[in-house]
C-alpha cells in the first residue's frame, strides 16, 4: 500500500518542524516510491492536494493520511470527500484514512487509537507529548505500509451551518453549542494551551456551579436554542448544553455523549436547559460516562437541527464557527487505521 500524507503545517506539533514531522519525513525517505507528501497551510492548498489524490487513478491501493489537529481532520475530510464526489466516487468510497496527532488535544484520534501525551503534553514538559504523537506516528505509518494496521469502519457526521445567505457543509466528529462555545472561547482567550489548560477552566467552571462564580455563570448560562431531532421538537427553548457526537471521549475524560459509535447510521446527542446550580455539579456522571439527571434530549439521532438566533456560534471539531441554523445529520462512514 502506498500513502499520501496531507500536513498542516500551521498545526501546533507541525508548524515548526520537530518530532512529529521528523518521522513522517523519515518514512517518506524510507520508502520514495511509497510515500507522498503534501504540506498545506491554507484551506486552498488543502483543496488542492486533495483534488490531485480524487484525480489519481491509483488511489484505490492508497492510504490517505492527515496529520494535524481535530479541526485539520475535519477540514481535510471534507476536502477529500468533496473532491472525491466530484470526481465521480461514491458516498463512502474514500480510500482508507489515518489520523497523525500533529495538534494540540487530538481528540479524535485519542479516541480510535491515540494514547499518548495528555495532561503533561504542553508547558516545561511538552517534549513527553511530542515524544509520543512522534512513536506513534512511526508505528502507525509502518504498520500501514507493511500491512500490519487494522482498518475500522467509523461514523462522521455531516454538518451543515447556515449564517447570512451562506451555506457552509463539512463532515466532522463533534459538534457543540451553550457551554461548549463558551468553553472555547474562554479557553480560546487563555491562549489554547492544551489539556492542562482546558481541565483548569473544567475545575475552575465545576467548582464556581457549587459557589455561583462568575467563570460558571458565565459558561453554563442557559441562551436562546431551539432543538429539533428526529422532526421532534425539544420541551425547551433555552439551552446551556447542547452536544452531538460520534466520539465517546469529548477530551479530559469527559463521557457525556457515552453512546457515540454505537451506530453508524446514529449519532448521540444530548441537550439540557438546565441551569449552572443544577448542570455543573453533574461533572462527576459526565466523567462516569452516564446520563445527566433532569429536563433534557438524550438520544441516538439521525438529525438534529440547532437554532440560535441571538448566539449564532457553535464548535465543529474544536473550531469555533458562525451559524444561526446547524443542520446535523449522520455522515459517510470512513475506514479508519489504528495499531
């Protein structure tokens, strides 16, 4: 099998070079013949690598790879998905993928085989992180060329966000409003250092639910969300939490949507309006992986639809986005490689 690796380079473990971007570049000296690679830094560069791999005939003996961050894996998805319609492929019939963890979480591909770095990926110690996304990267790309990798069928979720007269389709994995927006955008302000940021501003949310701090009341604060799933229109107008996934492990070991992949026609998606006294004491059943208690929407769907019509922000993969309306539906089915 031969592979194309898609880089970004502005990706936090790959914009200046270092241990990630080594290996890959030592297995692409390894093996010339079987290896290509493409280094983008823009979404044009993306769209352009991907329109090469849709053209190239010889793509069914290909792997493809992405190495980056959640936001690099969606984008690079939705690239080659559209660039493989385009060029006359089937729903679903893109070639193999694999997930390089070049950012700075990767949740997504923590979840379908990723074990390493974590809490002491990022500050004084950030060589541990680096040290593992690098061993396995090496792994993972020869387990691939000398067919030793194991190729899983994973669910994606096809998303469509409407803002103004602009109409914008992506295929991702996690897609959040309420909290999750304003989660990132704290976390966004701190200067999105990684994990241990991210479960300070956890800790620092969960215990200001018990005390009503500012940082928990600014978080969790119900706001204006109409939620329609399954032509089901939700008990409730205002929303704290909304969230749909095809991924268990929302990152720091936060289970909420603790029936994602279950189907890959379905998706779970959870949603309160419950407000920040009742929701942020519930930290401990998120991270026991079980339900919350209390007025909400807990299901495996095959549509949602977010209305926001004061908000207007959502995440999609870790990437704060525009959108008024949210369409969410269950995506293509990709193979995924792991060791």
């Amino acid at each position: 099998m031969r592979l194309a690796v898609i880089v970004n380079r502005r990706a936090r473990r790959l914009r200046d070079g270092g241990p990630v971007l080594s290996a890959i570049t030592r297995v692409m000296h390894s093996e010339p013949k079987r290896v290509r690679l493409f280094e983008t830094s823009s979404l044009s560069d993306l769209e352009a690598a991907a329109a090469k791999l849709a053209a190239d005939h010889g793509h069914a003996q290909r792997a493809l790879v992405i190495a980056g961050g959640d936001g690099s894996y969606m984008a690079g998805i939705t690239a080659l998905h559209a660039a493989f319609a385009k060029n006359g492929g089937a729903e679903g019939a893109l070639p193999p993928i694999a997930l390089i963890p070049g950012g700075t979480v990767n949740t997504v591909a923590r979840n379908w085989g990723y074990r390493g770095g974590g809490l002491l990926s990022i500050g004084a110690i950030g060589a541990i992180g680096d040290r593992d996304a690098a061993k396995y990267t090496s792994l993972l790309l020869s387990a691939i060329l000398t067919g030793k990798a194991i190729a899983t069928a994973r669910p994606t979720l096809r998303v469509r966000s409407y803002h103004g007269t602009s109409v914008v389709e992506r295929i991702g994995f996690i897609v959040g409003a309420g909290l999750v927006t304003r989660f990132f955008e704290v976390y966004m302000q701190q200067g999105a250092r990684g994990y241990r940021s991210a479960a300070s501003i956890v800790m620092r949310v969960f215990g200001g639910s018990l005390a009503g701090g500012a940082l928990a009341r600014r978080v969790l604060e119900p706001a204006r969300c109409q939620l329609e799933v399954d032509g089901v229109r939700a008990p409730f107008d205002r929303t704290s939490l909304v969230c749909a996934s095809v991924v268990r492990d929302l990152g720091l070991g936060l289970r909420l949507l603790y029936r994602a992949g279950e189907s890959r026609e379905r998706f779970h998606i959870v949603a309160t309006p419950l407000d920040p006294s009742r929701l942020g004491p519930q930290l401990p059943l998120v991270l026991a992986g079980k339900p919350l208690f209390g007025t909400r929407v807990d299901v495996l769907a095959r549509k949602a639809t977010l209305t926001m019509p004061n908000e207007g922000a959502f995440v999609l993969d870790g990437e704060l986005e525009a959108g008024e309306r949210v369409e969410i539906e269950a995506g293509p089915t990709i193979q995924v490689f792991s060791v």
